[in-house]
C-alpha cells in the first residue's frame, strides 16, 4: 500500500514533469481510500471466491480416516462440488462476501491510513513495528464492523450441499438475505457475531503481517529501484507479486484459529453454551477425533486464495487510487508511463 501522502502534482498539456522546489506533499483524502479499497475488494472477491468455498468445505468435512477413505485434497474437492452441485456452487455465499466486501476493504484500508497517521512521527515517518500495529488495528476493526457477520452467513451458505441445477433440491438458506433473516430469526441476532473474537485475532494477524511485509517488500523495491522510487509508483506486475509474496505470509500464522472459527460460526445455537465453552468443545473434538492436522485443514486452498487476492487487492487498489488522481487533475498515472 502507498503512503498516505501523494506525489508532487504539476504537469501542463504536454505532460512534462515539474518540480516542487518547496517539496510539499498532499494529504491523500479519506474518500480516496475507502473508494479505491472497495473497488479492490470487490475484484478481489470476485476472482477468488471458488478458493474459499473449497476451503470452508475442507475445513468443514470430518474425518474420512474412519470410513477408511482417504480425505479429498484441493482438487478433489473442488471438483466434487462442481459435479455434485454444478460449477455454480464454488460461487455458493458470494452474495455475502459481495454485500460485505466493498465496506470491508474501505473500513480496511481507510482505518489503516488513520491509525497510520496517529502512530506516524513528527515527521510523517512511521517504523515497522508501528506499521504492525496500525495493521492489527485495520483487521481488528474490519472484523467487528463488518466482517463476522458477513462470515457466518457465508459460511453457512457454503456449506449447504446441494445441487443447483435441481429445482427440487431446495436448501435452507436460499440467497445472503434470506441467510441472515433465517439465522436472526430462529437463532437471534447475536449469532451473526459468533466467533467475532477469533475473527479478530485472524483478522488482526492476517493485516498485521500483511501490510508490515507489502510495505517493507515496497520499500526494498524503491530502495533497488530509483527512477520509481522518485515516482512513489510501482509498475502493477511488481505490486501483484509483492502483494502475492506478502498475502501468503498471513495465513500460515494463523491457521488453526481460522479453522476453529469455522467450525464455531457453522454450528447451530447451543442454549447455555458460552463463547469459551464452543472454543474448548470444538478444539478438543477436532484433535482428538481427527488429529493436529485437523487445524492446518484448508491450509492450501487458503494460502491460494489469500496470496493471490492480495496480489489483486494491493495493485487494483494502487491503480484505482492513480486513477482518482489523474481524474483531479493530478501528474499520477498521467504523465509517467509504467
């Protein structure tokens, strides 16, 4: 992600670069972010949701050690849930992920610029370790405001096995809204933030590491790279693979919470049970009935889902950016050619 200040502007008809003598920077406005963000994320999800329903569905299936077959992998299941249910159900829950996608990755990336801002030095400099926690920040935020919600209800469409080319193969939950009315109504409206403390943690740690790591890839990149570093702009290829490289770190760093938390966000309303008791219940079950590799389940289709949304994310989100500042009259993505 950019920094949170703009490049020099000038530029007449011609396009010839101009100096700034008095070297002042403008302040990206907020709107700026929460559009590009939203854009990104919409492309993102868009792309990549066929990867997490192949991961929800992992997560999900119980062992088939003790039928004594052996567990699907990533391809398998993917293709089990095209045969079974037609190729449209690897899109099972998008309408979720769509209705929540657009404010999520405003709320992400707009938040991480505000908490960037108020850890950020006298100066406007900001060191890694603040850019860490500006980043647990953004996931934390993300999650509460939008994500878990979002999450319950598309897990819940997920896993619903069911073909889509049957008319008579009707499922519980028809679309997103019928999902969430359905939920809110036989298990009351606090189930939709069931599992919002693991959300958080996984989301905290995903955009921690996440934006830590593409901002430090960035900086190596300027640093080996003049002519763009004098520019403050990437060429796009560079941006996916730094997004790429940084989007599988999140991941392998938190795994087992985010499998726990789809099982917890599955299940139905238990009278009496506790957020603790679902964790412990659900924790203990899955090791002793399937083994500490039950928690790294999904772990690929994940890793391939995240790393190249990220890649997505990161460089939509720096072109839509460049965009909305060519359209205020700015040099940015005007008068420099990549």
């Amino acid at each position: 992600m950019s920094s949170s200040t703009s490049k020099p502007r000038g530029g007449g008809a011609s396009g010839d670069r101009i100096s700034n003598p008095a070297n002042i920077k403008e302040k990206i406005p907020l709107s700026t972010h929460l559009i590009a963000g939203g854009i990104a994320g919409l492309a993102e999800a868009t792309v990549c949701h066929p990867l997490d329903t192949i991961k929800v569905r992992m997560q999900l299936s119980k062992s088939r050690k003790l039928k004594g077959l052996k567990p699907l992998g990533f391809f398998a299941t993917g293709r089990q849930i095209a045969a079974r249910e037609t190729p449209l159900g690897l899109y099972k829950g998008l309408g979720a992920v769509i209705s929540g996608i657009v404010p999520k990755m405003a709320i992400r990336f707009a938040s991480f610029e505000t908490y960037k801002g108020w850890l950020s030095n006298s100066d406007g400099k900001i060191s890694p370790s603040s850019t860490f926690l500006a980043g647990l920040g953004a996931g934390a935020t993300e999650a509460i405001a939008v994500v878990t919600p979002m999450e319950v209800i598309k897990i819940r469409l997920q896993a619903q096995q069911h073909s889509l080319a049957d008319p008579l193969d009707i499922p519980r939950y028809r679309n997103a809204a019928h999902a969430a009315f359905t939920i809110i109504k036989e298990e009351g409206f606090q189930t939709l933030y069931r599992g919002v403390s693991l959300t958080a943690l996984r989301q905290a740690t995903n955009q921690g590491v996440n934006f830590t790591a593409y901002q430090q890839f960035k900086k190596f990149a300027f640093d080996f790279q003049p002519k763009y570093k004098e520019l403050n702009n990437l060429p796009s290829w560079q941006t996916m693979i730094l997004g790429l490289i940084s989007g599988a770190m999140g991941p392998f760093s938190n795994a087992p919470i985010d499998t726990i938390k789809t099982r917890i966000q599955k299940a139905s309303h238990v009278p009496g049970e506790t957020s603790m008791s679902r964790f412990l219940k659900v924790s203990s079950e899955m090791f002793k009935n399937e083994g500490a590799k039950a928690f790294y389940k999904g772990i690929t289709p994940r890793v391939l889902r995240v790393a190249p949304g990220q890649a997505i994310v990161f460089t939509v989100y720096e072109r839509v950016k460049k965009w909305i500042d060519y359209t205020k009259g700015s040099n940015i993505g005007a008068e420099y050619e990549e």
